[in-house]
C-alpha cells in the first residue's frame, strides 16, 4: 500500500470514528471495519504459519479483537487506530491458540516426521490398496521402528480423551469414563469459577483507565512502554496504576470473601 493511500485510510478511518462515536451508529462500525480488514489479515497471516489453524478461522477471530478495538479507541487522543488496534486484535488471536492448543507438546521434528507418515499413508494405499504397517512406514520415513512407533504413541495421547466415552459394550448398561473416574478437585474447580466471577465483578468496579491499563497487561500481554504507547500516558503513570489496581483488586475480593 503506497503512503498516500495509508494517509487517505487513516483520515477515512477518522472521520467515520467522529461520526461514529457521536451516533453509535452499526453501519458505521462496519464501515471501519471493512477499512481496516487489512490488519486482521495481516495478522491472520503471520499466525497462520505457526500453527495449524484455518487461515478463515483466524480472521474471524481477529475480527472479534477489532470490533473490541473500535468500541475502544479514542480518536480524540490523537492516536492512530492502526496502532491501538493490533494488540486487541493479536490478542483475541492469541487467546484463542491457546484455548485450542495440545495439552502434548510435540518435537517439531517429530511434528514433520507426523506429516510425513500422513503422505505415505496416502501413497502406500494407492500402491498396494491396503494400509502400510508399522514396519512399513519406519522404512519409508527412514527411521528405526521404534522412533515410529514413540511418534505415533505421541500423536494418539495429544488428543485429551472425552469422559463421555464408553468403556464397555453392554447395550443394558453403557458406562461412561466419567462414571469410573472420581474427581476429589470438583471443588476446587469450583473455586476457580467463583474467583473468576469476583474477579470480574472487581475489575466492572475499577475506574475505566485503570482497567483498561491492567487489561492490556495482563490480558493483552503487552508491556507497561507499549501500553503507555497505546493510551498516550507515561510509563510513570501505569506503573502506578497498575500497582493501585492490584491492590483495590486485592482489597475487594478480600472481603467479597468474607
């Protein structure tokens, strides 16, 4: 994109963020974000690549962290939007992956190795119309039967099993995994989804700076110079406001337990 059509994005983007921030008005709301898809992509781009995500999906995604981004950005500020949205949008991204990822992490040599196998599957069955054996596949992959055979254990245990799977073939009385497998951490499970609540209810009682500043720490992962960049304030400034946040945070979930 040449310089003097970013100049005329960016002064587009403004000028629909004046009118849009007056009226709230959806249809202007779109607008910026048909303008400004190009971030998205450009993002969905680079995570694409490190991961094994549908490039659509990601974009998808990252149009979540736009939409936040719009509703957010204060055109008054002087800030460019271009710059106050990536992280919202790298952000949702980001959150997403992880909510997706293995439990296994896998070496990336046996990741490619995983590949591999997948195309001579493939070739193996149109050869000879069956599937190749272990033994098979080891000597195709160049490696012995026993790396093999480690990768493919480490393939099959990414996948957390399901507790809703049956365990037995009696028509009369299906058991499921999770009706052999006591839980003695139900409530500590439980407690997590209660302090996440009061979290929440904390953070809705914070003043909208502080807020947004501990958002972007530590949800946004960003540092206290890029989030002083975001908001146009000084490092000085949120550094002390992350440092009260916390504690009014701490205060009131202290005695919401009580």
């Amino acid at each position: 994109m040449s310089i003097l059509n970013q100049e005329n994005l960016k002064l587009a983007t403004l000028t629909l963020f004046q009118e849009y921030q007056k009226t709230g008005d959806n249809k202007l709301r779109d607008r910026i974000m048909e303008l400004n898809l190009g971030l998205v992509r450009k993002e969905a781009h680079h995570w694409v690549n490190q991961c094994h995500e549908n490039y659509e999906d990601l974009v998808q995604v990252g149009c979540m962290g736009l939409i936040r981004a719009i509703k957010r950005f204060d055109s008054s500020k002087g800030n460019a939007f271009s710059s106050f949205a990536i992280p919202y949008i790298r952000g949702e991204i980001q959150h997403y992956l992880r909510d997706k990822g293995y439990t296994v992490r896998i070496p990336r040599r046996w990741l490619d190795l995983g590949r591999q196998a997948t195309n001579v599957r493939r070739h193996f069955q149109t050869v000879h119309n069956r599937q190749p054996n272990d033994t098979e596949i080891s000597r195709a992959l160049n490696i012995s039967l026993a790396e093999w055979q480690e990768v493919k254990l480490a393939f099959q245990n990414r996948e957390p099993l399901s507790l809703d799977v049956t365990v037995n073939n009696d028509e009369d009385n299906n058991t499921c995994l999770k009706d052999l497998i006591p839980d003695p951490h139900y409530r500590s499970f439980q407690l997590c989804q209660e302090d996440r609540i009061r979290l929440q209810q904390a953070l809705a009682q914070l003043e909208d700076k502080t807020r947004h500043i501990l958002e972007f720490v530590f949800l946004k992962d960003l540092t206290q110079r890029e989030t002083a960049e975001q908001l146009g304030i000084s490092v000085v400034t949120v550094s002390r406001r992350v440092k009260k946040g916390l504690e009014i945070l701490k205060e009131t979930m202290t005695q919401e337990v009580f």
